[in-house]
C-alpha cells in the first residue's frame, strides 16, 4: 500500500492543489489531504471550514482513495501516525523551490524514511496562490476557473464576506 500525505494550509483549496491531488491519486493507493492546524498563523477560513470544503469537492467529484484530515504538531509526526511513507507537496515556479527545499531538508533530518514527491503545477496554474484568491474574492471579483467548481460558490459566499 503506497499511502501519500498532502499537507497544506488549504486557504482556500485552489484549482491548482486540485491538479496536484489529480497527479497524486493516479500514484497512491491512499492520499490524505491534511489541513495544517497551526495556531501561529491566521487563516481566513477556519480548520473545519476548509476540511469539509475538501470533503464536498471528494464527495462530489467521487474520489475514492482521499481522506480528509486536519493536523497538529509536525508534520513527520502525522504522517507516521497514518502510515504514510510520502509527503505530496506541489511546485510552482522557482519562487517555491527555496521553501521547499528547508522543509524538505527538516522533514528529512526529522523522519529519513518518509520521502517527499513532488508535482510541478500545470503552466496555466502557476501565478495561482491562495492568498490571490482570497484577495480577488474578498473583493467582489470572479474565482471561476481558480477553485475547484464543486465549491466554488461555497468559497465565494465565504469570500463575500470577509
Ligand atoms: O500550504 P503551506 O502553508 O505551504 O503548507 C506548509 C506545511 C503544512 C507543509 C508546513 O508548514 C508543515 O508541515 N507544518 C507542520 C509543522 C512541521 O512539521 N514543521 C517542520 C517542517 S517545516
């Protein structure tokens, strides 16, 4: 059983971790999508609100080897608890590579025997970030083709009201 971990803030889940989960599923036997519960930063989008905006987009796309979590603590720490031996992790463009890299480098100190596997973004989704979506939606603007349609009028409502 290959089982990968794809950790992440997830605020909001873009169209581009869409297309990373797509690549990881067609690999793993089991991928789970998990949600940083960090108390040092500041979401806009609570830990529950953005796991189950991942479970609606599994549930309506039909996913079957997805589970949706949250976690807390160190990321190596997590993944051992749900016998992963891969963190999935997403690259955009050279600006990515450096934080990458530490994390990469720490995770490896921490835990030699978990491997991380990385997707490159497709082209036409490598200016996307979260922080553009939250931006662009706060501000009225249209996030159709940002996000995954299954939720995107649930990120919007959201957003609209930020
Ligand atoms: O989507 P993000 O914010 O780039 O994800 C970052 C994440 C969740 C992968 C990273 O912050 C993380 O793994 N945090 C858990 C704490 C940890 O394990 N730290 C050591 C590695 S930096």
């Amino acid at each position: 059983m290959k089982i990968g971990v794809y950790p992440g803030s997830f605020d909001p889940f873009s169209i581009g971790h869409h297309d990373v989960l797509m690549h990881a599923i067609s690999l793993f036997d089991t991928v789970y999508v998990s949600v940083l519960n960090n108390a040092t930063k500041h979401p806009l989008f609570s830990v529950k609100e953005r796991v189950s905006l991942i479970e609606r987009m599994v549930e309506a796309e039909g996913l079957q080897n997805v589970i949706v979590t949250s976690f807390d603590g160190l990321l190596v720490d997590y993944a051992r608890s749900v016998q992963a031996g891969y963190v999935i992790r997403g690259l955009r463009a050279i600006m990515d590579f450096e934080y990458e890299f530490q994390i990469h480098a720490v995770n490896r100190h921490l835990a030699e025997e978990i491997q991380t596997v990385y997707f490159m973004a497709s082209p036409e989704h490598s200016f996307l970030s979260s922080s553009v979506i939250r931006e662009i939606g706060s501000m009225g603007g249209d996030i159709s083709g940002l996000v995954p349609g299954s939720i995107q009028n649930m990120i919007a409502e959201r957003l609209a009201k930020a």
